[in-house]
C-alpha cells in the first residue's frame, strides 16, 4: 500500500474533474507532479506541487489552481484538512484512522510490502564487476560489484525482469601478458628460478596456475612452440582465474546468471566472420562505417599522431564529438569494436534495456558507447552507465598498504575476510555511487550508531529480541504477520509510535525512487533512519514506562505495539535483502 501514490491519483482525479468542468485545459502534463511527506509534520501529513507545476500551462496563477485544487481533495475520504501555503503548496492532513488502517495493510501484505511495478515486467540486463581476468578482485572492484548487485535486487523488487552478467575481458592484450606470466611460474614449479620482468604480472596468485599447468603438461609444455604454449597458458589461466574470481564475489554473495566471454566475439571458426566482422557489415549497410581520417586528438603533439586511413563508425550522428576507430593499424579490431558487437549480441538476446556498471575512469567512454547502441539497434535499445568512484581504505584513518599476495593492491577478500561480508557491502552502498568513498577497517567493526551496519543489523534485532521478551511474558503471540494485522492498532496514538508507521510508510514510495534514479544508497539512508526511530521510541519507554512495548496487565496494546515492532522488523529485513546485507535476529 503506497499512501503517496494513492493521493498521487486522488489529486490527478481532482486535476480531471475540473477539466471536465471547463475551469482547467485539457492535456496538463502532470509528470512533474509529486505527492510527498512535508517538510514540517506540523503542516499536516501530505503536501503535493500540482498547482506549482501545472500552473504555466493552466494559464493560473499557483495559488488560484491550488485553491481549486484543495476544494476538490477536501472531499477525499479520511482527509481532514487541506490548506494552500506560500506561493501554490498543498498540504493535507488526515484522520487519526489512517496510520493504523496502513500499519494493517503492511501487515497483511507481509514480505510484498514495498513491492513496485515500475518495470511492469521488462527485462533489463545489468553488467556489473568485469573485472579483467588477470587476478583477484580488489578492493576498487568491491564497489562496482556490490553497487552492481543492490541496483539489480532493487530493480528487481520495483518489478523488473533482471538478469545479472559479467562481461570477461579475455580477448585483450592483458591476457598474452597473463599467459607469459603463467609460463614463467609453470617454470618455477618445474624447479627453476625465475625473476619476473617489468611487464608481467608479480603476484603469488598465478603460482597455482604454473602448478596446474605443471601436473597437467608437465615438461612436454615447455618442449612446444611458443604459440602453443602461449595458447594453452590463455585457456588454463582464464579458466583458474575466473574460478578465483568467481569465489571472491561469491564471498560477497554475488552470483551473475550470465558469463559473456568477449573470445566468442572474434571468433570466425565456421566461415561466416566473427560476430563484429557481421555487425560491421550491416552498419557498413548503412553508411554507419566508413573508411576515413581523423583529426589528432585535441591537446596532443602532432609527432605521436599517425595520419592513416582507417576503419571508423559515424558516432557523430548520434550525438558524440567525434567519429571513432574500429580498427587498429595491425588490423585487430578495437575495444570499442567489440564493445558494439557485445551490447547488440545483449539486444539480440532481448535486452533492449542495458545498465551497465563502469569505473570512474571510463567517463569518457560513456557519450561513444551510448551513440553506439543506439546505432547497432536501430534506436530500439538503450544503454545505462552507472560510474562508481573510488575507494579509499582506511585502518583508523591511515591508508592501507598493499597486498603481498597480488603485488600491488589489497584483495577484496581480504577486506570480506576481515571485516565479514555485511560491513563491506553495506558501507559499499552507503555513499552514492559518484562521490569517492572512505572505507575505514575499524570503523565498520565498531559497535556504535556512528557505525550504520551494526545500528541497522542491531535494530532489527533489538525488534526480534522484544518479540523474544514478549513471548516470555505474554504467552503465546500470533502466530503470523497477517494474525497481527486483528489487533487494536487505533490504540497506536503516542507521537512517536505514529512517527515509526509514518517512517514505514514512505517505504514504498522510497523505492519507486530510488529505482527510479537508480540509486540503491537512499535504501541504506532510509534504513538508518528507521532504525534510529525504532531505537528513540525503545529508549522512550526506558524513561516512561507506560510506552514501554510490553504491557503486561495491558494484552491489547501489547499486541498493537508488537504489532508495530513486526512490521519494523519487516521493513528492516525488506531492505537489507535488497542491500544484500544479513538481518540477524539476533547479536552477541
């Protein structure tokens, strides 16, 4: 039950019976109109900014439309007052019957309580992670992937179709370095001493890898032609590699549906071309790739620009600055290439709708991309890039030193490893994902409300230890969600007790928006501050006692208060799911 959007339709109900009585125009855009808790409780319980957006094209002044307006929401049942404040804001307050009559819908609807349909279904594919199959994850791939994989589970929950894919960057460049680094370990398995050139990969992660090919090849790999050795060092590395990485995210508790490897992209075995080499011919169909000249890139010496006729795709007429290469002088094709043949290949498995989640330092990428997939479908899909900044670990404020194990960063599992999975991916998430993030490793162990996790985590338990406490001292409680929903909940009068359903309620409407703006750290935000009011009204009934959520001569308004308590617990667990943060019910 979302309150907000219920009145979001009694006021377009109002805008549509004064069209149909000639005091308004027909066809008002009223997109713009937002229905929202006010700023000042003392104002009333809703405010909307109808008449303020409407006006302009009601030919009114804002005040005027909203005094018509409020006339008609005055009608609205439950409603007991509408005033028109400033310039044109309606605010509206409600009886004392409808907190308790939403505290029984929530109830009743039970883990669907939040639910949306604002993808009505779509499917969506979301890329997240990617990492290059070179190593362990890091911590600068932490953010990514736990920012990925909240964005999917809320989307999800607002009613998308979501499949969860990771693109494996194995076709590059990095992987001949990874081979050469692989054979030089496969070397020191075989018992030789090896130094590792500047170039090469350092980390003590690839000498499982040199041991694999070792038992496998023994000496007869090293007896092979270069070639060959470099091509079985690719498929043994990516292949141990992937595993690694697949373990590491699972630590995390990420699991993609879906494992694209950007090798079946070039591939051209069956004489047909490889999947670009097609993609590039129908573009080519279309005037979309041309062979031409560019222009040095601005800011560069002319000296290091090479002149050459190449391969280019028309991005100029989708809105980027320039048109770009497709082809490099060897005649490989570019990442961008391949890059437009894997975004079409994903529209070509029905995912005209693609997020994807970058690093930061891929911004310039974006505008390109974009005007690429809108080439290769034919203006029928779209592309999301989501950036994620960077993380800065901290050990009480002090940077962390590198890893030993990777030779030149610290690994995410060893951040999981020691700190536990719910502090990384909730302070992951805790931040919008464009702001640089501060990750401190003693701060998100600490046992204090500065600590968002454990303030959380701890309120959830808090409410689980007060149904605990009330079973002791009441008997028997209700066996469901739904059997809570029967008890007195009008009794639910304290100010505080209202200001806890009033938190709960602008839940739903706080994950239309957050899917909306595709930012999952407004559900860490909310959550906080659910916690801390379930923990001010717990704190009021130290104080007072007859505030207090077990009354014991009092059966009634102890099941309307554990009433309230279960649907907090509720909402917290909601949340955390969506967060893929644990919800203890408990904490030592």
């Amino acid at each position: 039950m979302n309150l907000y959007a219920i009145f979001a339709d009694h006021v377009r109900a109002a805008v549509d019976a004064l069209v149909a009585e000639g005091a308004l125009p027909e066809g008002l855009d009223g997109s713009r109109v937002v229905v929202e808790p006010p700023r000042d409780i003392a104002h009333g319980d809703l405010a909307t900014n109808a008449a303020m957006v409407l006006s302009k094209d009601a030919k009114m002044k804002p005040r005027d439309l909203a005094e018509k307006l409020a006339e008609k929401l005055r009608a609205v049942e439950g409603v007991t007052r509408v005033d028109v404040a400033g310039p044109g804001f309606i605010n509206i307050a409600l009886d004392g019957a409808a907190w308790p009559a939403l505290l029984k819908a929530m109830l009743l609807a039970g883990v669907d309580y939040g639910k949306a349909d604002l993808g009505r279904g779509a499917a969506v594919n979301v890329e997240y992670v990617s990492a290059n199959p070179t190593g362990p994850m890091h911590v600068g791939h932490c953010r990514g992937a736990v920012f990925g994989d909240a964005l999917a589970n809320l989307l999800a929950f607002a009613g998308w179709q979501v499949t969860r894919e990771y693109y494996i960057n194995d076709a590059g460049a990095q992987i001949e370095v990874l081979a050469r680094s692989a054979l030089l370990r496969y070397r020191e398995a075989l018992g030789e001493t090896i130094s590792i050139p500047e170039g090469l990969y350092p980390g003590d992660y690839l000498v499982p890898v040199g041991e694999a090919l070792a038992r496998e090849y023994g000496p007869a790999l090293a007896a092979m032609p270069e070639v060959q050795q470099i091509a079985i060092a690719k498929a043994v590395s990516i292949d141990l590699m992937m595993a690694m990485i697949r373990d590491d995210l699972a630590a995390l508790n990420i699991r993609h549906e879906v494992f694209f490897s950007e090798r079946t992209l070039h591939d051209r075995e069956g004489g047909n071309g490889s999947i670009i080499d097609r993609l590039l011919d129908e573009l080519r169909t279309r005037d979309l790739v041309y062979e031409g000249r560019l222009p040095p890139p601005k800011g560069q010496p002319v000296e290091d620009w090479e002149d050459r006729e190449q391969t280019l795709f028309r991005a100029t007429a989708f809105g980027d600055e320039i048109d770009r290469p497709l082809m490099k002088s060897d005649g490989s094709y570019t990442y961008f290439a391949a890059d437009i043949a894997y975004h079409k290949d994903k529209f070509d498995r029905g995912f005209s709708r693609m997020i994807d989640i970058w690093g930061a330092d891929h911004g310039g990428y974006v505008k390109r991309m974009q005007a690429a997939v809108t080439a290769a479908t034919g203006g029928e899909g779209t592309l999301e890039v989501e950036l994620c900044q960077l993380v800065r670990l901290l050990r009480n404020g002090e940077p962390v030193k590198m890893s030993k194990r990777s030779g030149s960063f610290v690994t995410l599992r060893e951040v999981v490893d020691e700190v536990g999975r719910d502090a990384v991916r909730f302070m992951m998430i805790n931040r919008k994902n464009d702001a640089v993030l501060d990750f401190d490793l003693a701060k998100v162990i600490e046992q204090t409300k500065d600590n968002p996790v454990f303030y959380v985590q701890y309120a959830n338990a808090r409410a689980h230890s007060i149904l605990r406490n009330a079973k002791e001292a009441l008997g028997e409680l209700p066996a469901d969600l739904s059997a809570y929903a029967g008890a007195p909940l009008d009794r639910l009068t304290d100010e505080g007790e209202v200001a806890l359903i009033r938190q709960l309620a602008n839940y739903p409407r706080l994950i239309e928006q957050a899917a909306s703006a595709r930012e999952p750290h407004r559900v860490a935000f909310y959550l906080y501050d659910l916690a801390s009011a379930l923990h001010a009204q717990w704190n009021r009934g130290k104080d007072l006692p007859h505030l207090r959520f077990i009354i014991e001569d009092d059966r009634f308004l102890s099941h309307a208060r554990l009433a309230l308590v279960q649907a907090v617990a509720l909402v917290i667990a909601s949340g955390l799911a969506i967060l893929g943060v644990a919800a203890p019910e408990e904490m030592r």
